[in-house]
C-alpha cells in the first residue's frame, strides 16, 4: 500500500499534507532495521492536523488492504488522549453495515464533509468504522448529527429541547415554500449545506403537519446565520412579505456578532446584486462580512468591524451611481490599498464600462473602484479585509500585482508617451497601503 498512500509522484501524501497542514514522509525508526512488511510513515504537525492526516492514510490503506485497521486498531484510537488544549481529546467509533456506510459517505462523500464542517470534528471512515476525533463537545456533536441522520430514514425526526442548545437554529418555512427550499432531489438545500457547512433537515412531530415546517440548522454560529438568510432570500423569492413584512432598519452596537439590515429602494436592487448577484458576492468577500438580501432588506451579519465595512461598500456602491464619489482618511483604514494611475493607463486599467476592475475583483476578491481624495484628485482604492501577501492569489496585494502589470503593459505599448515614465509604485505617486498609515 505505500505506493498507493504515496500516489503518483508523491501527489497524494502532498495533497493530505496541504489539506492538513502537516509535514509527511516515510523513515526508519530506530536501529531495529526495516521491516519488509510494513513502512513507517512520519506526520508532522499540530494534533488535530496529524489526526486527520493520519485517519486520512488509514481510510486509504484499508482500501487497498482490508482488515489492516483491526490490527492496529487499538493503538489508533487512544492515541494522542487529552493532549490538546481542552485537554478532552479523543476519538469515538461507530460500525456500519454494508447500505449504511454508503448513505454515511454520500455522494463524493458529501454526507461526511458536512458532518465534520458541521460539528467541528474530523469525522472519517475507515472501512467500516466511523472515527470521530476531536474534543469531547465535537465528538457529542458529530454522533449526535449522525443518530439524526439515520433516524431520518424511518420517519420525522424532531430534536427535543433544541431551543436550550447553541449549536442549533430553527427557522420556519412556509408550507408552499418547502418544495423550493429544498430543491429537486434536495438539491437546493445540499447546496446551502455544501456553502456552509452547516447540517440541515425539516423536523416535525408526526402528529403535526401544519402550514408551516420547521427548518433546523446545525452547525457554527456564523455558517448557521449564512445558511438561515440564504433560506429566508430563497422564502422571501417565493413568498414576498414573508420576512420583511414590517421589518426596519437596524444598526447594532454589538462588537461581536450580530446581524445589521439596510433597506433598498427598488432600483438600488438590482444594482447592488449584479448579474447572477456577482456585486453581492464581491462585496460580501471583500467585507468579509455575511452579506445576504431578503427581498429589499440587505440583512449583514459579522463583527462590529467586519458590518461597518459591508455597509460603508454597499453605500459607495449606491453612491457611485450619482456620479463621483469623495472617499477621504483613507490612510487611517486598515482595509485598503491607493494606487494612483497614470493619467493615460486609466482607461485601459478600468476597461470599457469598468470591465477590467470587474475581472481583477473576481480574480482576487477584493472591491475595487476610482475615488477623488479630499484634493479632488482621482485614484484607485483597493479594498479587502485581507491584505494579501507577495504569492498568494487573493487579497490587496494580489490586485495591486495586477493593476501595476496593466499599467507597464499600457506604458510599454504606448512607449512611456504621455506618461512621463512615471510608474504607479513611485513613492510621490504610488501605492499608498493604510497598513503603512496606522
């Protein structure tokens, strides 16, 4: 099994040490010499990220060579007992049968991925055997996700006293809305599940079946307020005044996280979703906030920091349809990059009606639009939450790395006519990062 745990090139143990942030790599252990049954592989790392790198190989091997994890088995489970933080550490077992382990995996073993997402353990399968690690609040959590899921095949299931725990919200949905909530083969609710990580199904006692189902949500608290608004937009879709009947304006003071609401007016709408809700998305990554709209209502949910910076985009956002917007203190902002472009690069920069900022903001998920300074002076900001860094693909750095390269193919086509030679990083008329400023 080593060339099959090594893969092709030693693609798959570097695949599982990406994954798991951990350092692998088969070695001799002590002077006893090699063993011509077995190779000894070495990880790495933190204990949580050599559990699941572990599991993960473990998972493999069993595949190649069943019945190889009950040899070993009991020095895998205690191993690594307590040794976390917590100091509760461990790792719990379940034994499926055959049709059971195939609805645990689920389709590319999306079942598995949402379980661990979902209850903050790691949760892998080893043949038959289901292994949760984790701390013992995890482990709970991920046995209990698990019993629902099965329980799910006889009937309804209903989680008594869900209103006492902290890792559950339950939303209602109206009858003729759960058909669309879920989707064709529920296909639509797998996707919030997917985007979120979150465990969700609808719960009812037998005996009631009313005009309303109850939707629960398992998970962290912020997924679970990811998924609960993209439930509601997709209710709101279909059933208008469902969630926004009588709803205001809200802003909280909360440096923790709350949920804060902008109302549109019905042509800002359109604006501020984008085609396919592309701006929503955008300013969503660059805020760094959840940022979801329910009918006309822009519910914004994060930290203090993380709603004040989605709402300040969404008002830029709106303003720029007026005309120029004045953006001023912005060295004081920890959130943004200025570049100020060479007069004959600006078009070519932007690109006809914006287009090419609309491409460097996908590419990098950052916000990106010309604002005048206090001087009246235009420039470019940048704005994300992440900085970036020199090689990574996303963050300010990343789409100023991109603007600096158009603006050097623009001077070398143009052959610095008109531009004077100046490049955008020089100090007089460069790139000025609010990180520099603070």
């Amino acid at each position: 099994a080593v060339g099959f745990v090594t893969g092709r090139a030693g693609n798959f143990l570097r695949s599982i040490e990406e994954q798991w942030k951990t350092l692998m790599f088969f070695c001799d252990v002590g002077s006893g010499g090699r063993n011509k049954d077995y190779e000894k592989l070495a990880i790495f790392g933190t204990v949580r990220g050599r559990r699941g790198a572990e599991l993960l190989v473990l998972s493999a091997v069993e595949t190649k060579v069943p019945g190889y994890f009950d040899r070993f088995r009991d020095e895998v489970i205690p191993r690594d007992k307590g040794k976390d933080e917590s100091g509760t550490w461990g790792t719990d077992t379940m034994t499926f049968q055959d049709d059971e382990l195939s609805y645990a995996l689920g389709k590319q073993g999306g079942t598995r991925k949402k379980l661990e997402k979902s209850s903050g353990a790691i949760v892998q399968y080893v043949g038959h055997n289901a292994l949760f690690s984790g701390t013992r609040t995890q482990r709970k959590r991920a046995r209990e996700y698990m019993k629902w899921l099965f329980e799910q095949l006889e009937g309804p299931v209903y989680v008594d006293g869900w209103q006492e725990r902290d890792d559950c919200t339950v939303i209602e949905v109206p009858a003729d809305c759960i058909g669309y909530v879920t989707g064709a083969r529920r296909a639509a609710l797998g996707g919030i599940e997917e985007d979120w990580g979150v465990l969700m199904f609808f719960m009812n006692r037998r005996s009631e079946r009313g005009r309303a189902e109850e939707l629960i949500i398992c998970g962290p608290q912020r997924a679970r307020r990811g998924a609960e608004l993209k439930v509601m937009s997709s209710v709101e879709t279909k059933s208008p005044g469902t969630f926004t009947r009588g709803v205001r304006e809200k802003t909280s003071s909360e440096k923790g996280f709350d949920t804060d609401r902008m109302i549109f007016k019905d042509d800002e709408l359109s604006y501020a979703l984008g085609k396919e809700g592309s701006t929503r998305k955008k300013l969503e990554g660059a805020a760094g906030a959840i940022l979801q709209y329910v009918g006309h209502v822009a519910f914004i949910a994060g930290t203090l920091k993380q709603r004040k910076r989605a709402k300040e985009y969404v008002s830029w956002l709106l303003a720029q349809r007026r005309g120029s917007v004045t953006i001023t203190n912005v060295s004081s902002r920890d959130d943004s990059t200025e570049m100020h472009i060479p007069e004959n690069c600006k078009g070519w920069v932007t690109g006809n009606r914006g287009s090419e900022l609309r491409r460097m903001e996908t590419e990098t998920g950052t916000y990106m639009f010309m604002a005048l300074d206090e001087r009246g002076e235009e420039r470019l900001i940048i704005f994300c939450h992440d900085a970036g860094s020199k090689s990574a693909p996303k963050g300010r750095m990343a789409a100023e790395r991109l603007v600096n390269e158009m603006i050097q193919e623009k001077l070398r086509d143009d052959g610095g006519r008109g531009g004077g030679g100046r490049d955008s990083r020089s100090p007089s008329r460069g790139r000025r990062d609010s990180r520099d400023r603070r």
